[in-house]
C-alpha cells in the first residue's frame, strides 16, 4: 500500500492533482500494487479522463477508469493467458490454487509461481508468530 501511496503521488507532484485515500485504497486492492496496473490507472485519471486539476480524484473518477481498464487490452495479462495456455502444467497450477485443492508452496524458484506472483494473481500473506 506504501508504495501504491508513492506512486499515485508522483503522479501528484507531477500534474498538481490530488487523490482521495478511499480512491488510492481502491487502486492497490483492485491492481494488487502491480506497477504497470497502477501506472495505467493513474495515466487514465491524470491524463485521458481530463479531470479538472482544481478537483481531487474521487470514487466516480476511478469507477470509470476502473471500467475502463477492464475493457482494454492489456500485454501484461495476455502475455500471463498465453503462457498459461501454452503450457498445461502452469494452466493446472492456476486451477488448483483457484479452487483449493491443495496447499501449493510459494517458491519463487518455480517459474510458473513466479510468474503469476510478478504478474498479481498470487502475494505472499505474512503468517503470524507463534504465541509463546
């Protein structure tokens, strides 16, 4: 969330337009914090939805870019489709931790765990100490 924080304000710093925290909090939940999804939502509020500067970015401005970047293509995620598709290996990978099937160990070694964790669809969840 940190990061997304920076991010969204840079683009801030850069064009002199603000974002409402519910709007940013939206953008790392609906983007996982992925850069490139983060850069293409801020890139849509900044620059393509042509939002008054004297107007802070609210939930009906990111509602719309929100729609907007479900609709578009995008070559991150058909990049992720066409190798999943490509190798059934990674397609049942997806599955099974879809649909629970079974724990699968997150092992960065793996190409198919890598990929799909640089490309969002899985994050590393903090576990908590043990109570002593």
């Amino acid at each position: 969330m940190e990061q997304v924080r920076d991010l969204l304000g840079q683009y801030t710093d850069e064009v002199g337009q603000a974002f409402a925290p519910e709007v940013i909090e939206s953008i790392h939940k609906q983007t996982a914090g992925q850069p490139c999804l983060v850069n293409r939502m801020a890139s849509i509020l900044t620059e393509e939805r042509k939002i008054p500067l004297s107007e802070t970015i609210n939930r009906n401005h990111f509602e719309i870019a929100h729609k907007q970047i479900l609709n578009e293509r995008n070559v991150h995620l058909s990049h992720l489709t066409t190798n999943i598709r490509r190798d059934a290996r990674g397609e049942s990978l997806l599955m099974r931790i879809s649909l629970k099937e079974e724990v699968v160990p997150f092992n960065l070694d793996n190409q198919i765990i890598s990929e799909l964790f640089t490309y969002g669809f899985l994050r590393l969840h903090s576990q908590s100490a043990p109570a002593q």
